[in-house]
C-alpha cells in the first residue's frame, strides 16, 4: 500500500510540476515572442524567447526524433528507477529527484512533440550560458543533486537495495558473485 501511495504521489506532484513547466512555457510565447529581451537584471539576467530545435549550446539541431527516442528511453527508466526505490525516508530524495527528473523530461517531451522545438527564455547574460526553461532547471539542479547524493550520502548497500541484483567481481577469487547472496550471508553472520 505504502508503494502504491508512493506512485500516486509522485505521479501528482510530476503532472504539477509539468504544468507549471508549460504554464511558463505558454506565458513566454504570448509575452516574449516576437519581442526585445526583457532585461531583468542589466548585464546578468534577461527573459528571451528562443524556439530550441537542439541541445543545449545548440548542439544536434533538427534532430527531433533522436530527442524523442532517448527522451523515452530515459523517462522508461526513471520510471524502472521509481518502482525499485524501497521505502523509507533515507530513500525520500532518491524518490523527489526522480519526479523532478521526470518532469522536466516530459515538459520538454511535450514541446519537442507538439512544436517541433523546445520552448526556452531564461538567459543568464553575464556567463553568456544558454537559454533555458524550468524543465531544464528541473532536469539540471536536480540531476546535480543526484550525483552529490551517490558520491556523499548513499552507500553502495543503499544502492544494492535498490538494484539488488547487481553482479560484484570478487577480486580475491576473480569470480561474480551476486550481490543479493552476499548481502543475506552476511545478515546471517
């Protein structure tokens, strides 16, 4: 039960945060396309309307259906990567980012389908860094916390927990052995 809630909560708080994604998205088509860059900040932060068919930095233009391919590949395995975190509240964040992830990959799914383009207008002007979009935030802070968490916070038992069958090369016998296996032996101990 504790599982299904779990889903039903991310799944909520995913559909959320996509439409505040498109929410924005749709605020930038009808005040900012067409138009000068809003300048926030002079110098350091602008809203500006760009029509994205790439990556970021312009990377890969035109190249739609590569963007939807692995765009769907990835949201299948955050969704794999979802079900598989246990319970509990060490595994709270694993859960957040995961949602977080999901959403900025749908949000930018969307536009890619729907447009052709990804929708973007944030543009930090004093490091000259590329347009983005909140699915792009999403994707990025969140992504950045991911690595944080698996370099300082989760053990490789917490990540065994979650891909229980992981194959670890013993290097005394130079054998694979499953990690589940182990892990039960030495509970028993």
């Amino acid at each position: 039960m504790k599982k299904a809630t779990s889903c039903i909560g991310g799944l909520i708080a995913g559909i959320l945060l996509i439409l505040i994604d498109q929410w924005t998205k749709n605020i930038a088509v009808l005040h900012l396309k067409g138009q000068p860059a809003f300048v926030l900040w002079e110098g350091v932060f602008e809203l500006q309307y760009l029509e994205n068919k790439g990556a970021a930095f312009g990377m890969l233009q035109g190249k739609k259906w590569f963007f939807v391919v692995i765009t769907v590949l990835f949201i299948l395995a955050l969704c794999y990567f979802y079900l598989r975190i246990p319970s509990g509240k060490k595994f709270w964040a694993l859960r957040v980012i995961a949602v977080f992830l999901f959403a900025g990959s749908v949000g930018n799914l969307i536009d890619r389908i729907l447009h052709n383009y990804v929708i973007d207008f944030f543009y930090l002007k004093c490091i000259d860094f590329p347009i983005f979009n909140v699915a792009d935030i999403y994707v990025t802070v969140f992504c950045g916390l991911l690595i944080l968490l698996i370099l300082f916070y989760y053990k490789e038992e917490d990540l065994a927990a979650i891909f229980p069958q992981r194959k670890k090369i013993s290097s005394r016998h130079n054998q694979v052995t499953d990690t589940t296996e182990e892990s039960d032996k030495d509970k028993i101990e």
